[in-house]
C-alpha cells in the first residue's frame, strides 16, 4: 500500500508543479458552469419549470454537473497515453506494483487538489447567487456516497479509453470522442429528462449517468428513497464491473504492445 500512495503523493506534486495546465483544464469545466448558469437562467426567468427543473433545481444541477466534471481530470490519461505510444510504459510494468492499481492511486492524488477548487467555485457561486436546495438527512449520505463512487467510475471510463492507445496512435480523437459521450449520455449538459423517453432510460442504466445525473438529481431532491439507492447501487455496480472489464482489456492490450521490435 505505501508504494500506491507514493504514486498518489507524485501526482499530487506534479499537479503543483504544472498547476498552470492543471487549473487551465479545470478552468474549462467552469467556463461551461458559466455559460450554462446563464443560458439557463434566461430559460427558467419569471418562475419558469421546464420539465420538473425551475431555476433554483436547475442552478444546483449544474453546481454538481461542475463538481462531477471537474473531479477526475485528464491529467493522468495525458502521461499514461502517452508511455503507451513511446514504449515507456514498459518501464511501468516491470515494476513490482499492479499497473491499473498504480494508475488508479494516481487519479486519487490530484483529487483532493481538485475538490479545493470545486469547494472554492462552488463557494463563490452559493455567495453571489444564494444557496440552492440542498439535501439532508438520508439524501445527504447518498448524496456524499454517490460523489465518493463517480471518482473509481470516472477513472474506469476514461481508464478504458485510454487503453485504446494500445490500437491507434494518437489519443486526442479518443478523448474528444469520449468527452462527446459522456457529456451528453451523464446529462452532464442536458438532464436526462430532457431527452426522449427510450434514450433517457438507456442513459439512466447505463454507467455514463453516475458521473452526473445521479448525483445532481439525489442533490436536488428529484430521486430519493429507494429510487436514489437503486441509482447508487447501479453506480456502484458498473464501477465494479467496469474495473474487472479493463483488467481484461488490458490483458489483450498487452499483446499489442511492440517496443525495440520485441
């Protein structure tokens, strides 16, 4: 275990060395709070309830939508794409840890960098446009356990995609096109209620809906009771299944790696 949270303890450091890169990706994720909170306060002005959503529901939606989208960014994928593509991944897997394992407590250590700048983004807005509904009691804990599930699922799905290096040489198209879809199958720009009846269901089941409606809607109050377990069991189930389908990929993975023509 110490030597995992040695390569938590290493990103933590590079994420403040190279804080610039570090803040300007997260800088992107408020930017479209920003934009989002505007076009939507123009939507639901005058007392407005579009599909169950009046602008208080809605402005803590896309408070959690920010706080989802900004936990787990893509600065291990950038350094794990790229040992895949240079062959330096090799030196990784000759050392005495397990390779997945490794990564995974990489994610955990920029983490908590990223949850003081959640909490500071988070605070201004609640300071400048008041407190949106919040949950208590049972809510709140569901709530908390949904947010502490979206970082081992987040790190699936993009863990999972970033394999893909082993088959293509270059990893930009790759994030672009999970980005795309997972923005748009978490609700992460839309709420899924939003979307027609069968998409919306499929979305709902699918594991893309724990990185952002799921907590944005136990947040709001638009699930609770028993709806918002099953939806956290659903969360937690695809981040175990997601987690053993990549240590299979990454079994087959490995049969595609060439380095020095070996």
């Amino acid at each position: 275990m110490r030597a995992y949270r040695a390569f938590a303890r290493a990103t933590a450091l590079s994420a403040l060395a190279y804080r610039g890169s570090f803040l300007l990706s997260l800088g992107g994720v408020a930017f479209q709070l920003i934009a989002l909170l505007a076009v939507w306060r123009v939507l639901l002005d005058g007392g407005a309830n579009i599909g169950g959503f009046d602008w208080e529901h809605m402005r803590g939606y896309l408070l959690v939508a920010f706080a989802a989208g900004a936990l787990v960014g893509s600065f291990v994928d950038f350094r794990m794409s790229f040992r895949i593509r240079s062959g330096l991944i090799a030196l990784d897997l000759v050392k005495p840890v397990d390779y997945q394992r490794a990564r995974f407590w990489e994610t955990v250590g920029g983490v908590w960098i990223e949850i003081a700048v959640v909490v500071l983004v988070g605070g201004l807005a609640v300071v400048f446009g008041g407190l949106p509904v919040t949950p208590d009691g049972p809510e709140l804990a569901l709530f908390l356990c949904s947010m502490t599930l979206l970082v081992p699922l987040k790190f699936t799905v993009s863990y999972l995609s970033t394999l893909a290096c082993f088959w293509t040489e270059n990893f930009v198209g790759v994030l672009w096109a999970r980005q795309a879809v997972t923005a748009l199958l978490s609700g992460a720009l839309v709420p899924l209620a939003y979307f027609p009846d069968w998409l919306a269901t499929a979305a709902t089941w699918s594991p893309f809906a724990g990185l952002t409606s799921t907590p944005a809607l136990i947040f709001i109050g638009q699930v609770s009771g028993r709806e918002a377990v099953l939806l956290v069991a659903v969360q937690l189930g695809w981040a175990v299944v997601l987690w053993y389908a990549a240590r299979a990929l990454f079994r087959g993975a490995l049969r595609q790696l060439t380095v020095h023509g070996g």
